[in-house]
C-alpha cells in the first residue's frame, strides 16, 4: 500500500512518499489536497500520480519522526488554505467494544438497553446493506473544523472547562469533494479521536459536547488500504513506562457498518457536498483505557498503530488548569 506524509518546514510545505526508512519528496506538491486535485482534474489514478511525480529529495524518516529534524510532520490530511473548509467529523457504536463502554456509562439498570446499545443493534440489524440500498444510519456527530486536527507528537489539550480527555483509537478516511459535488476518498489515516468521557458519562446528551476537542491524525495516509480486518495495539506511557495497553482491531469485518453505508449517511446531505471542501471522518472505536477505569493525567502519551498504516500515531496529553472563563458577548445595539 502506498503511504505519503504531509511535511512543512518553516513556511513551506511538501507531501512525501514513505519508503522506510527514508521519504520521498513530490516536487511541486505542497499538500495532499493539491494532489488529489490535480488527479481530480486531470483524471489520473492517485496511486500512478504519486508514482510520477516520487522524483525529488530523499529525507532521512527517524529524525523527522522524532522532532529532531527543521522539517515536521503535519496531520496526514488539512485543508492547508481555509482550515474551516475541512470537516472533522465521525461515526460511533460501528464496533461492540465500544457500544459496550457506554452501556456502562449510561445503564440505568442492567437489565435496560440505552439507546447506546439499541443503536449498536440498528447497526447490527442493518448496517451492512445489499449493493443499491441504503441501510440504517449509524450515529454521527461533529468534532470541529480542520483547526482542531493535530500532527503527531503535538500535544491533545483538555481545555481549562473540560472534566477529562481519553484517547479514541481509530482509522479514519479522508475525502475531497471534487467541483461537480462528488466526493472522492483519498485514503485512510490512524487516528486519535480524544474525548471527553466524564462530561459525557453524566449525561448522554452530552456526547456532543464531549466531541468538540482537538484530535490527532497520522502520520501517514495509506492510499487503497485494506480494510477488512485490521488488528492494531493502543497503549497509554506514564514517565516512560507503559501504563495501560490493548489490542485492537478495526475495518468491515470487526464493525456492524459497512463502510460504504457509513459514507452514505455521510454525504446524503447536501451540505456535506460542498465543492472544494476536505472531510476527516473518524470511523468509531474497538476499545478506550477510559472503559478499563485508566485516568489520564497530564504529561501521559498516546500511542496507536494499526497494522499496514505506517509508524504510530504518539500523542502527549496537556490538561489545561481547570477554571471556569466566563465568555462575554457584546450585543451589536
């Protein structure tokens, strides 16, 4: 599967391909966005092009992974000139690891369904339909726009009003909407998702507002990935050591959506068919630390691979001192 990474150093950007353990500079590429306009435009496959245009400068991988080189990494995918024009957005109850974390977090008795799980079972009921149809919609909520997306290494913020923020490991897909309206999809990426679950454990009226967090996605964007039956690990680093750790696995096989019903009721709305517009569509989780009753704590990283997406997504946590900050709003009179 062929991976690229987004680059920027100082003000200038550039998009590599990955060939461990070296990249591959695409002259004339400052982003992933132009790339897959130009294939867009000029009706070329994305794999070819990339292949193509893989001629420049060989950069060294490890110490642009590790922070110690001028050039950075950026998330895998941006809308590098209007942030606001990128949609970050998700599907949740797609795995039964998860629609069981929140069975617990919002089961009044055990022996009741939440709509948490009644809603998993409307995905297993019909989340995977026939070739032409439609099947149930899954959940979907709103993380924010491009400005929330993070790079790895950069730090995921529990803001001074937040109760908690845990790691939500997942794929995502990225898609560009082409200038007839249709969207195309670009690849997929790792993704840390990162919630607020004690805010939305008092309530689940609250999952929206617990969404609305920055999120890190990356490194690498994988063009055409397998995404059937994905196994992964994620684990939680306390000054230095390993905290906590899972297996995970994600994809078709290991979800109660398939994914071509999840871009359905994804783009069905007009709105998200806006042309020129990036989405970022995180894909839902097998498991959280959160469910297994791990508190992060500040200074704690991070880490989730999936197997055949390229090097680990790590991501520090920063917990912002909590207070409350009263926003003003003026009245225009």
């Amino acid at each position: 599967m062929i991976r690229v990474v987004q680059l920027q150093n100082g003000n200038a950007r550039a998009v590599a391909l990955v060939a461990e353990p070296r990249l591959r500079l695409l002259p004339g590429m400052a982003s992933v966005l132009s790339l897959a306009q130009e294939a867009v435009a000029t009706g070329t496959a994305l794999t070819a092009l990339i292949a193509q245009k893989a001629t420049g400068e060989w950069l060294d991988y490890d110490p642009i992974y590790e922070g110690r080189s001028e050039w950075r990494l950026r998330p895998a995918m941006d809308h590098p000139e209007e942030p606001a024009r990128c949609l970050v957005s998700g599907t949740g109850l797609t795995h039964l690891g998860s629609a069981e974390n929140r069975q617990r977090m919002h089961a009044a008795k055990e022996a009741e369904l939440t709509d948490s799980m009644k809603m998993f079972r409307l995905g297993v009921a019909g989340g995977k339909p026939a070739p032409g149809c439609a099947g149930n919609a899954p959940e979907w909520f709103y993380k924010g726009g491009g400005a929330i997306l993070r790079a790895h290494g950069e730090p995921l913020v529990v803001p001074a009003y937040g109760e908690d923020g845990g790691e939500e490991a997942e794929i995502a897909g990225v898609y560009f909407v082409d200038a007839a309206g249709r969207p195309h999809r670009i690849g997929m990426a790792v993704g840390n998702e990162f919630s607020d679950h004690q805010f939305e454990r008092r309530n689940y009226l609250n999952l929206a507002g617990s969404k609305i967090r920055t999120c890190a996605l990356g490194p690498e964007l994988v063009i055409a990935p397998e995404f059937q039956s994905v196994p992964g690990r994620v684990a939680i680093e306390r000054a230095g050591r390993e905290l906590w750790s899972k297996a995970i696995a994600t994809g078709e096989q290991e979800m109660c959506h398939s994914l071509r019903n999840v871009e359905q009721h994804h783009f069905k709305f007009a709105t998200h068919r806006r042309p020129g517009d990036v989405h970022v569509h995180f894909f839902g989780a097998h498991s959280l630390s959160f469910g297994d009753g791990v508190q992060l704590a500040d200074g704690d990283t991070m880490k989730i691979s999936f197997a055949g997406f390229g090097r680990a997504l790590c991501n520090p946590l920063r917990v912002e001192p909590r207070e409350t900050i009263l926003i003003p709003v003026e009245p225009l009179t």
